[in-house]
C-alpha cells in the first residue's frame, strides 16, 4: 500500500482516506444495508482498485463513467480514479441508452464502472459507444470482456505509481439535467470538493462525532457534496439504497444507525413528520436539512414540531458552484418564507443586469458568482464556458431579488427551455 498520499500535503478526499486508514483504521466509513468498510479497509480497497484501473490503461486526466445504484462501491470507484490523477463521470441511471452514449462521447470515457442491476443498462450503452474499451461491473456474472469488481480488488500485480495530485485536478464531470439544450459537463475540482465539505461543516456544524445519512443519488451533487465533510472529519456515512421513499423504512434506518443529519426535500419531510410512529422513535437527529425545491410554512412548521431539538437548515446551489451558495437556518424559515437564505461566507456574489451593472436593493437581476467551489469549467464546451463567465463572473442563470437585510429570493430562471 502506497504512503505517498500522507506525504504529498495535498488537501483531497484520497488524501483524507489514508490519514484516516493511519490514525483510525478501524472507525467505521461507510456502511450500507448493514456492511461496514473502515477506515483502513477503505483505502487498502480503494488502493487496489486503482491499481487494476492504472494497469488497464487509466491514466491522468482519462475519464471513467460510473453507472450505479447507491452503495459502497460508487464510492470506492470515485476515489479510486482520482487517486490516478482521472476523473469520475457519475451518470443518471434513469437516462435513455442514446443519451448516456452521448455523454460517453462528450466525455470521452473509455471505461464504465456498473453493478448488477444497471449491467444491461450499460451492455446497450456500450453497443452505442464503440470507445468504451473497458467494462466492469459490481455483482453479477462475468464474461464477454465483462470484468467483475471484485475480481479486480482480489487481482495481483504491479502496484500504480504514486500520483501526486494538486488540488487545481479535476475530479468530476457531473453533467447538469440540460434545460437548455445537450447537458453540459461541469468539470468540479479536488479544492471544489474540499471548500464545500468545509461549507457544509460550517452551515450544519459537523463533527467527527455525526453519523451522516445519505439518500440522495451519488450520481448527483446532492449526494457526493453532501458526504464530502465525512471524508474531512473521518465521520460515518450511512449510504441509503435507491427506492421509492417510504418514511417508516427511513426511520427504521434513522433508529437503527443512530443518524445525526440527514437532507432530504420537503415533500419527503412532509411525510415523514406525518408518520405515526414517529414521535415513539428513539431518533437523535441534530441536523435536518432541505433543499431542492421550495417548503410550505406548514411543512416547515410539522418539521419544528416534530423534531424541535435539531437544526433545520435549508441548502440552495447548483452543480456549477458544488453545489451550496445559499443557507437558510430554520429560525429564519417562517420568518422569511420563500427565501432560500443568504449567501455563505467563502464565496462572493452580485445581482446584476444585462450589463453587469448591480441592480438596487429590492430589484430583480441575475445572481453571479466567484469563490473557491466554483467549477472549472464545462467539459468539452468553450463556448458555453464563455458565456457562463461573461465578465469575470459564474452567471447562475437564477433571477432574484435582495431584502433589506441581505436574504436572497429567487424569481425566475432567466432562460429555460424544456
């Protein structure tokens, strides 16, 4: 096992890993439907697999598409290709064949990480996509170039040379949902992922202590921001499976693993305050979070009834930015009803016209954006790349307006298309 990451002073979640695997070994990581990786389980997997990529070809700067369901392995896979230097392109399962070749092509990826459930998924992806050389997949069987994850991890041979990777690397392509045409590839950095789990500390005042409970697809940046924190402390996360929700499940999971913080949207917050059960759980939830959609004054109410001794924060971004720009905290919610909070500190934003100029107080512009969680760039894509930074700053697309007091309301999207 290599130890050049503990010596590289590299701020990166690989880098955390092995700190981790050194001071804490045993600690728990991650755990899913029940199985727990450590610490030190985590980095020897993570080390192994990056191996078997390196000897297979994936270099610096390649790019590797994941296509999964949440668990244990998406995450080693993500860490396994940052850690040579490549870049994860985590993929929305619940798009067309054609469409995810066409993020095969925009990318350019080469190699496809799935698992059993998503295999036939990706074999159709694959026949669409001649340049996908490689192909691996998580529990099921193997064969026909198909290699199986675990035979990977288990495979004996040349260890990859130790890859000092700076924190300017890109580590994902996470391309947004494409409202307006083709989606586009935000290409999010190592110093992006490291600034928003130090966002996320600060707004939910994490410690080393909480035990985080994701159920949002790691495909997206909900997910993968969300845990970035857990990676800097050597907290739990809890890794929920992808299904339809179902409150009594979630908290049945919330009891058992003993959750501190957990994020969902408010209409799943509505019907887990209005489960029966709930008052009888033995919960000890510090933090609950919510973001993705606007919360009724009555959902926000049923949320400080029924867990009146946690934090209730709202979280407002997009992937460009890694995504959190805006917190509302929970004494505030009522209060301001319809606002998705103010500004966090570390970035710095402006409301402005067409021509850049800042609108007054009250008036409608555009939100833009600077500051250390903001995306590279768009992959493959110079001329969207231009116009998002028109002027020296990110243009959110997002319109809003300021109150006195500095909260942010948003009003509209400036363009959209469906």
């Amino acid at each position: 096992m290599s130890t050049e990451p503990l010596r590289s002073r590299r701020n990166h979640w690989m880098n955390q890993i092995a700190i981790h695997a050194t001071t804490i070994p045993d600690a728990p990581a991650l755990r899913y439907l029940g199985k727990t990786t450590s610490w030190g389980e985590l980095h020897w997997r993570v080390e192994r697999l990056s191996d078997a990529l390196d000897r297979r070809g994936v270099k610096a700067g390649d790019r590797v598409m994941i296509l999964m369901l949440n668990n244990i392995e998406y995450l080693e896979s993500v860490f396994a290709i940052n850690t040579l230097g490549a870049i994860a392109v985590p993929v929305n399962f619940r798009l067309t064949p054609p469409e995810i070749a066409f993020l095969v092509a925009d990318s350019g990826a080469a190699v496809i990480i799935t698992d059993a459930v998503l295999a036939p998924l990706a074999t159709a992806v694959s026949a669409q996509s001649p340049d996908l050389r490689t192909h691996i997949v998580v529990g099921a069987p193997t064969g026909d170039g198909v290699l199986g994850y675990e035979d990977l991890i288990a495979e004996t041979g040349e260890p990859h040379e130790p890859r000092d990777i700076a924190e300017d690397t890109a580590a994902l392509i996470m391309y947004t949902s494409g409202t307006t045409g083709n989606p586009k590839g935000a290409v999010l950095t190592h110093l992006n992922m490291s600034s928003q789990a130090l966002t996320c500390i600060r707004a939910m005042r994490y410690s080393s202590d909480d035990i985080a409970f994701c159920a949002s697809p790691l495909f997206h940046i909900a997910g993968l921001g969300s845990i970035a924190s857990c990676f800097v402390l050597g907290a739990l996360t809890v890794i929920h499976p992808l299904k339809a929700f179902d409150a009594a499940e979630v908290l049945d999971a919330w009891e058992s693993e003993r959750a501190t913080s957990v994020f969902l949207v408010p209409a799943q917050w509505q019907v887990v305050c209005a489960d029966p059960t709930v008052a009888q759980r033995d919960l000890r939830l510090r933090v609950i979070s919510w973001g993705a959609a606007p919360a009724s004054d009555t959902v926000l109410q049923a949320m400080a009834q029924t867990f009146p001794n946690a934090l209730n924060v709202a979280v407002f971004g997009q992937t460009e930015m890694s995504p959190i720009t805006c917190v509302l905290d929970g004494e505030d919610a009522i209060r301001k009803l319809g606002s998705v909070g103010k500004p966090i500190p570390t970035i710095a934003t402006r409301v402005v016209d067409d021509e850049m100029n800042d609108v007054a107080q009250g008036e409608i512009g555009e939100i833009v954006y600077r500051g250390p969680t903001l995306m590279r760039e768009y992959w493959n894509n110079p001329r969207a790349t231009a116009d998002a930074f028109a002027g020296g700053w990110f243009h959110s697309g997002d319109l809003v307006r300021l109150d006195e007091e500095g909260f942010v309301y948003v009003v509209d999207r400036k363009k959209d298309m469906i």
